[in-house]
C-alpha cells in the first residue's frame, strides 16, 4: 500500500494550514515554512501556485498520492453536475475517511491501517480496500474480536465533539452507520475546490 511516510506537521508548515486537524499542530502557531529562512521568505504568488496549494491540501488531508487524486478528480468530472462537490463527496465516502469520522481512530492514516488489517465490517462483511466507497445505508463497524483493542476502545470512548450530519453513531458504540451522502455543507473538511478544478484543467 503506497502512503506518504515523510513529517507530517512539516508539510502543514509548507502549506500554511493545519491539514491533519491536530490542535498542537505546529502550523498554529508558526503559519510559516520550515527552516532557517522560512519565516523571511518571500516568494512570488501565482494562479498556477495558488491552485496547486489547494490540490496539495486536499490531498494531504486525504493521505493520496497524486495518481489516486487524478484518478478521483477524473472520475468526478464523468458523474456530471458539480465537479467539485462530486470531488468532495467521493473522498468524503471513502471507507477510511468514514472510520475516521465516526470516531474508530484518531486520524485518517490511523483509520487506514485498521482497514488495510482487517478490523473493519462493512454490512457484516470485511473489506480491506481504503478507497472502498461507502454508500448511504451501508453500516460500518468494528470486527467482533478487534473491540477489546486498547487503541480502538480509547477512540470509541471518546468520540469527536462534532459528528457530521451523514453519520450515525450511538455513544460508546462499535459500530456506526452512513444515513446520507455528504455533500458540501455538511463536510467538516472545507477545502477551495475551484483551485483544484482549475489546476487540473490546465
């Protein structure tokens, strides 16, 4: 499974943001590029620069390499309407996005690796593929015999402060349930797709 490996909080410095929703992110507090002069730094901005920084912080958010995210944008583009919002939606509904947000694990690449292991149900059945797409109706849980996993039981007892509308978990519960799509306004990720759109459109 191909995954980026490098700093995490040094690539959020990069960018300007906190891509990861991490409170002591370092970017909080020094919102400027890593290294000696990175604070001094002065460097001209440009449209194509600009829409490469909103592709890279959608990405980064995600944990993709840049093929999947060409892949997804082009698959975006084939389902008409809002390229954009059809973006956002796919990536939102992806099986390790979805473990995350329902609270299983504390950040995306963690949710990952309980997918890629096994410890994930979807309608009763395993799937091991991150990119899996859920669907509306579709029940996620965790495997019977993976509940009493140290890491996974301290996520479930302390959920996220805020669900998003399109899911569904009862507290201190193993499994939860997608009750919508998600869509722009109910994303808790906003991201500037127009850059996105823009940048692979050149």
């Amino acid at each position: 499974m191909a995954k980026y490996t490098g700093p995490r909080h040094k690539l959020c410095r990069r960018l300007g943001a906190c891509i990861w929703g991490s409170p002591k992110c370092p970017s909080l507090r020094r919102p400027f590029a890593p290294g000696q002069h990175g604070q001094s730094m002065r460097k001209k901005s440009s449209v194509y620069g600009a829409q490469l920084l909103d592709k890279q912080k959608i990405r980064m958010h995600y944990g993709l390499l840049e093929r999947q995210m060409r892949n997804t944008f082009e698959k975006a583009q084939r389902m008409g309407g809002v390229t954009g919002t059809n973006l956002l939606m796919l990536l939102e509904s992806r099986l390790d996005c979805i473990v995350y947000r329902l609270g299983f694990a504390n950040t995306i690449p963690a949710a990952r690796q309980l997918v890629v292991h096994g410890h994930i149900r979807v309608d009763g059945k395993k799937v091991d593929k991150p990119s899996f797409l859920v669907k509306s109706g579709m029940a996620i849980a965790v495997r019977d015999t993976s509940r009493k996993i140290p890491g996974i039981v301290a996520c479930v007892e302390n959920p996220p402060s805020v669900m998003p509308e399109y899911l569904d978990r009862a507290a201190n519960s193993f499994e939860g349930k997608m009750t919508a799509t998600p869509n722009a306004e109910t994303i808790p990720f906003k991201a500037d797709t127009a850059g996105v759109i823009g940048f692979y459109s050149r």
